[in-house]
C-alpha cells in the first residue's frame, strides 16, 4: 500500500537538524578517494588541536523549505586529478543526502585547501 502525503502528514512532521547534514556530508565526502580529509577554519583548527574534532562543523549547511547547499573545505592527496575528486565529491553528497534525506541538494561548494604530500604534514 503506497503512502500518499496526507497519510504522512497525519503522522506528524520531522525535522533533521544541519548537524545531521553536515555530519552525513563529512562522511560521504570522505570516502571519495582522493580526499585526504576534511578541513576547517582557523578557529574550528583550533578545537581540533585540542581534540574537539566534530565532522558536522566543518561543513556550512544552508537549508530553506524542502532544499539544501553545503560549502566545505578539503585536503586533497597529492597527485589526484582534483577536478575529477571535487565532481566526486558534488555527486556522492547529492546522491547520499537526497537519498537518505529527501532533501533536495541545490548546490555542493568545495574550497581546496592543501595538498597531502604521503608522509610529511599537509601544506596549505
């Protein structure tokens, strides 16, 4: 029997939280190979020194109505092809909050902050 909206609106609503998105968003975006990790600003840089590390926060999440935008940073490994691992990027997190959300993903913006060079400390 298929679900029509008034049946659902008769349940009740739900709401998810940005920190929901941005945590499904960090963990999308850090399984496309390539991503080295996810980045922050300066003051966001600082909790993580001191071990306060929150995936959610390092990703700005803008969600009107029934649709959202993201905008997060990057460390790429060294030698990727880094348009390719941005377009990745894009797509898996569209794919994987429309998917499990509902939501509709408008746009996905990507700031790439540092290459990984393997062994030595990334450079930004």
């Amino acid at each position: 029997m298929k679900n029509n909206n008034k049946e659902k609106e008769k349940l009740g609503s739900v709401k998810i939280q940005n920190e929901v998105l941005g945590t499904i968003v960090a963990v999308a975006a850090a399984k496309v190979p390539g991503v080295y990790k996810i980045t922050s600003n300066f003051v966001e840089g600082i909790a993580e020194l001191l071990g306060r590390e929150h995936p959610e926060r390092k990703v700005k999440v803008k969600l009107s109505e029934e649709q959202v935008s993201f905008e997060l940073a990057i460390i790429v490994d060294y030698g990727v092809n880094i348009p390719e691992v941005t377009w990745q990027i894009q797509k898996t997190i569209k794919e994987t909050i429309e998917k499990q959300t509902g939501i509709k993903v408008i746009k996905v913006d990507i700031n790439v902050r540092g290459v990984h060079l393997g062994g030595e400390p990334e450079k930004t």
